[in-house]
C-alpha cells in the first residue's frame, strides 16, 4: 500500500498518532544528533575552535623546514627546544645557518626517527654545533656513511644516544612528548621510525617519521588523535590510510617533500584521502617553510616561501 491512499483511508485521529509516532523514531535514533555532528565537524577551523581554559606558559612553534625531499622539523618554546630529525647530508650547514639565526644554541632534545639519509643527513653538523641534551633514536643501526657520520659526530662529542620506549614521555615546559612508537626491524628502516605526539593545553601534533600502513595499524588505537599530522614517508603511497586518517582525525597535514622528485611524492590517492576529509594539507614543495603557533588552545599557520627547493 502507498503512504498517499493510506493516508486517505484512514480517519485524521489515526494519521496524527502515524506521523508522531515516526517523528519519535526519527529523534530517538539519534539521527538528529548525529547529523549535528557531521556538520560541526565540517565547518571545524582549528583558528575558530576556542578549545576550553587551558593554563599554558607561552607559545609552542612548529616549523616543518623545506629541506626537499627529506624531513627536518623543529619545536621551540619558552622552556627550549627540540629537533625532529635533520634532511639530507647537503642540508647540514644551512640548518646550522638557520638555527643560528634563530638564536638557538642548545637542543634539549633530538629525534632522529630512523637511520635513512633523508632524516638524519644533516645530523653530524647539528651535533657537532649544538649543544644537545637528550639525543633518542631507534636502537636498529645500518652500514651507510651518512649514519657512520652520526655516530662518529657522537663520540666526538661525547654523546650517547638513548632509544626511548613505546608511552614515555618528556616534557618542555607545559608542552608534553609522547613516544607512540619506536620500531625494531632491521629489514625495513622505515618501520623503525619514532612515533612522537606533542601535545601543548589542547592543541596536538603526531609526528609519524616513514611508518607504513602496517604500523599505522599497530597503533590505530593508541592515542594519536591530534590537530595537526605530520603526513607519514612524503605521503607515499605505502601510508596515511583511511583508518588512520579517521582516527588521527587531523584539521591540517603537512607533507615534507621535494618538488619534481624521482619518487613521484606524493601520491595521488593519499592527496585524495587527505581532500575527502576536508583536511588542509600544506605541502614543503608548494609552501616552503610551515611554522604552527599554538597558545594551548588555538593554532595559527604561517607559510614561508623558500627560493631553493630544500
Ligand atoms: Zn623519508
């Protein structure tokens, strides 16, 4: 039977307690509640979000360095400062140059995420400029010259490094790291990578070094929800999946990456996920420089054209 000639069968009395009776349906199936979401969740503007009353001293800054095709970002507040691995070998002395004129002297700490050149390239100049209070890498080792640099540029300087483990935490100030992951398979260097969440009152970053998607599974349900997404390996294709999309559930992404480079990064499917979820991605290649403010409770973006490609 048509809802129309049902309708019209039936006496008005009847028809009321039909339509009340679906409008209660439809209200306590939390179909209303969930559709506020959804559309609270799209119209999301991390520069809008007043997070809530948070006591947070200063400001945390977060620069991801166009380094090319290679990672380099570096987190700075009040209390000090902290290195997320250093580009490629040729990268060395310009971040010297630019931390300098940063007025930085001292790291209180430095993660090299895994042993590839393009993350710990420039590591041997940072060491033997700096001065560097907690140096943390995976504890897998390799055979190249780039990772014989470091750990000569090391022992030089009398540091020793330390493999921190999966939850512990280091605080700079008012700003809490979180070791997410640390990795031990020597056949895939990428795997290795420290997983680090930072978080400042209620803004958070989770930095994600190479992983592939099979580790983005192993800590699906850790706590990584964050603000912003360190996009994993140049935004290959072998990461940022769907399932870790939604669970990290970021309102910006930045890719580290060369522009035209050999490899083809980023690929086309992981700039569509990050699209479909309304996502603001910055790019180094497109962008230059990307610095993050946070006060604990919003974050601001400022780009940085950079005329050398890394
Ligand atoms: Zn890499």
């Amino acid at each position: 039977m048509k809802l129309k000639s049902f309708i019209k069968k039936q006496n008005p009395i009847k028809v009321i307690v039909f339509v009340a009776v679906v409008l209660y349906v439809i209200f306590s199936s939390g179909f209303i509640d969930d559709a506020k979401k959804s559309a609270s969740m799209m119209s999301s503007s991390i520069d809008e979000i007043e997070k809530g009353d948070v006591n947070t001293e200063g400001n945390l800054e977060v620069y991801f360095i166009d380094v090319g095709q290679a990672d380099c970002i570096l987190l700075k507040n009040d209390n000090g400062n902290v290195l997320i691995d250093a580009g490629n070998n040729e990268d060395g002395a310009k971040l010297v140059n630019y931390f300098n004129d940063l007025n930085i002297d001292t790291f209180d700490y430095v993660f090299a995420t895994h042993a590839h050149e393009d993350h710990i390239g420039g590591m041997d100049d940072i060491i033997n400029n700096f001065t560097i209070k907690n140096f943390m890498m995976p504890s897998v080792v390799t055979t190249t010259k780039t990772f014989e640099d470091l750990l000569d540029a090391l022992e030089e300087n009398n540091l020793k490094y330390y493999t921190p483990y999966e939850d512990e935490t280091f605080d700079l100030g008012d700003c809490k790291i979180r070791v997410i992951y640390v990795g031990n398979e020597e056949n895939d260097l990428n795997d290795t990578s420290i997983v680090l969440k930072v978080t400042f009152g209620d803004t958070s970053f989770l930095f994600t070094g190479d992983i592939s998607s099979s580790i983005e599974d192993e800590i699906l349900f850790r706590d990584i929800k964050s603000d912003v997404l360190k996009v994993s390996h140049h935004g290959s294709s072998y990461g940022t999946s769907d399932e870790f999309l939604d669970a990290v559930n970021p309102s910006y992404a930045v890719i580290s990456v060369g522009e035209n480079n050999v490899y083809n990064h980023p690929d086309d499917n992981t700039i569509k996920r990050l699209n479909q979820r309304d996502i603001k991605t910055y790019r180094t290649d497109n962008d230059g420089t990307i610095i993050f403010y946070s006060d604990g409770i919003s974050i601001n973006v400022k780009t940085i054209q950079t005329d050398t490609n890394g």
